[in-house]
C-alpha cells in the first residue's frame, strides 16, 4: 500500500517524539480537512488529540478531535461492558477464551482506552480436547445468543472458521473466532500461541492473551489486512516494540517466526517506521529488520493476506472444513465456498476471480 502525503505527516506527528512530532501534527492540522479525512488516518485521530494535548498545542479543531476521542473512550467502554458479558458466559460453559488484537493494546501498550480505536473487540475461543473448532464457535456463539447477543456479521462465517460479530443491545460488539491468524496463514499452529498466553485484567474481566512477542506480529498482520487498518496497525506495531515492560524477546522473534509466512508484515511494517516514518523502535528492531531477508515463498503469503484471503490456501481450507462438518468434497461445493469467502453473490464470478488471482500470484512467484 502506498502511504500518502498527509498520511506520512499523521503518522510522523503521532509516532515522532519532542519537537519532530509537534511540528507534524501542527502541520497536519494545518492542511487537512477533518470532513475529508480518510478511514485509515481517521482511526489515529484520538491518539493525535492526545497528542495535542500532552503537548499543549491548541489548533482550531482541538475541540473537534476532543470529540472525536471522547466517543473513542465512550465506545471502548461498551465494547468492554460488552467482552466482560461474553466471558462470564464463556466461563460458565467452561470454555476458554484470549482476548486478541486492539483491547489488550488499548490497555497495555498505549495505557489509555481512548487513544486507540477498537471496531470490536477479538475473542478467540481455545480448543477443547475432542471438541473441533467448527463445533466450539457453534456453542460459543450459540451460548452467547441466548445471553442476548444478536449476530451482525455472517452467521455461516463460523462454520468456516472465520469470524462472527455478535453485538449487545447496550452497543459493544464482540469479534468471535477459533482462531487468531486463520486457517492457512499461520505456520505457527494456535496451541502453540495458546502456550504462551498471558494472563489479562481488564476493567471487569479477566482473561489471557498473546505475549508482546506474539501481539507484535498480529499486529502488523493486521496492519497488511486492509486499508483502513493500516495505519493504526503500524502505530500498534511502534507502540508494542517501545514496550520497556515487558519488552519484546527479538530473539525470540526470530526464533519464532523467521522462516514463516508471518516474519513478511512484521519486516514491512518495521521497514515503513524505522526508514520512512523515521520512528525510534530500539535497537533490537533496527538489528532484526536489517538481518531479515524475504524469501519468495514469504512474499506470496504477505500478498495474499494483503487481499484478505488464502488463495493458495483455498482448496486445503475447504477440505478442512467440509470433513469437519461431514460433508462431501464437490467442485460446486468448492466454488460455493469461494465465494462465501469473497462475499460474492455470484458462483461464477467467485471462480473466475479464483482463477484470475492465483494466475497473478503464480504469475508473482515465476
């Protein structure tokens, strides 16, 4: 993804430190639009109002961006209202759960449930002996509906192992999954990432989640997701790798995930903040982006996840999921499939946009 202009200014102002930052958020202020601003940088304005005010800088839309992290704040508290609902539920069916991804950042690495916008908050079920993923998301998801969560995202998504977004009447939405990178994607299986979960108080709940080795990786898988992600996934990559405690193990980096698919958004995203932004990680960062080389096979795997999907990874998904559900294997069944991942109405269309990117990553490869 190409970073514009006034993006670079945004994320210099939030990510630079003393004089360098102040000057990039006046400059910001200076020459954006807040009617105009686009979703990427708009998820980084509560963090530059905190910004502002640290510094005690007073633009003419300081009042605006208060705002703008006011409902930040206020959204976060019904997500957590939300989180510690489905925890509650998830512990009486003896169920185990970490929470993933923005909650645990907003409440660690940036120390302020405002300054770090969260969509939904992650919930990621652990697996149970003799339970299969597909079978677990079921009863979780089922548990949870009958507590008076309604389902806003796909409810067939969890049949697939994607995602389901269960909302509460008082407006917290929960993110719910069997697990944390996706069938396909991570060459790190989840009971591995389950090992080395740590424990999470909340404000009201209680639960675990990925170490600050691990969370800096999903979050610069995150930030390689999509657009409007982007640019707070690389702010939560910077803010995760400034942590002094605990810090980031960059040993353990490497020796966790080197030689995966999962290394490529990490090198990417440290790349972007070190050389671009200018960003000061430390110096286990600058050592660890300057010793790691991409393979090509790494490459493939970050452009696919870059476009949200698995293409190479399709058909053995498929499999997975259908032997789960005993179901049988068909061609149509194949491309019914494809499209549900696509979100495409269309059979047809789902099989030749298969074709068309695979021929492309191939294409890539060669």
């Amino acid at each position: 993804m190409n970073m514009t202009p006034d993006q670079m200014t945004l994320l210099r102002g939030v990510l630079l430190v003393g004089d360098d930052a102040g000057r990039n958020m006046t400059r910001w202020c200076e020459t954006t639009d807040l009617d105009s601003v686009d979703g990427s940088s708009h998820r980084l304005l509560p963090l530059l109002f905190r910004g502002l005010s640290q510094r005690e800088l007073a633009p003419p839309e300081l009042d605006r961006l208060r705002g703008v992290y006011r409902k930040s704040w206020y959204r976060n508290q019904q997500h957590v209202a939300a989180v510690a609902t489905a925890i509650r539920v998830l512990d009486g069916a003896g169920i185990g759960h970490a929470v993933v991804a923005g909650l645990p950042l907003a409440l660690t690495a940036y120390d302020d449930l405002g300054a770090r916008m969260i969509p939904a908050v992650r919930v990621v079920v652990l697996p149970v002996d003799g339970e299969s993923t597909v079978d677990l998301l079921s009863r979780a998801v089922g548990l949870l509906s009958r507590r008076g969560f309604v389902t806003v995202g796909s409810a067939r998504g969890y049949g697939w192992g994607l995602p389901t977004l269960l909302a509460t009447p008082g407006g917290g939405v929960v993110d719910v999954r069997g697990s944390v990178y996706g069938p396909g994607w991570s060459e790190a299986p989840d009971h591995e990432l389950s090992a080395r979960l740590v424990s999470l108080d909340g404000n009201g709940f209680a639960s675990s989640t990925l170490d600050v080795t691990d969370a800096m990786v999903e979050a610069a898988t995150n930030a390689a997701a999509t657009r409007d992600s982007w640019l707070q996934g690389l702010a939560d990559v910077a803010f995760v790798a400034r942590r002094a405690d605990p810090a980031v193990d960059w040993s353990q980096v490497s020796a966790r995930y080197d030689r995966t698919p999962l290394a490529v958004p990490l090198h990417e995203s440290i790349g972007i903040l070190i050389d671009e932004v200018g960003a000061s990680l430390g110096a286990g960062a600058a050592k660890w982006h300057g010793e790691y080389k991409a393979r090509p096979a790494d490459r493939i795997g970050a452009w696919t996840h870059r476009n949200g999907r698995r293409l190479l990874r399709l058909p053995a998904w498929y499999r997975r999921g259908v032997r789960a559900q005993d179901r049988g294997i068909s061609p149509s069944g194949f491309i019914t499939f494809a499209a549900a991942v696509y979100g495409i109405e269309s059979p047809a269309d789902a099989a030749h946009r298969v074709k068309r990117r695979v021929r492309r990553v191939v294409g890539e490869q060669e």
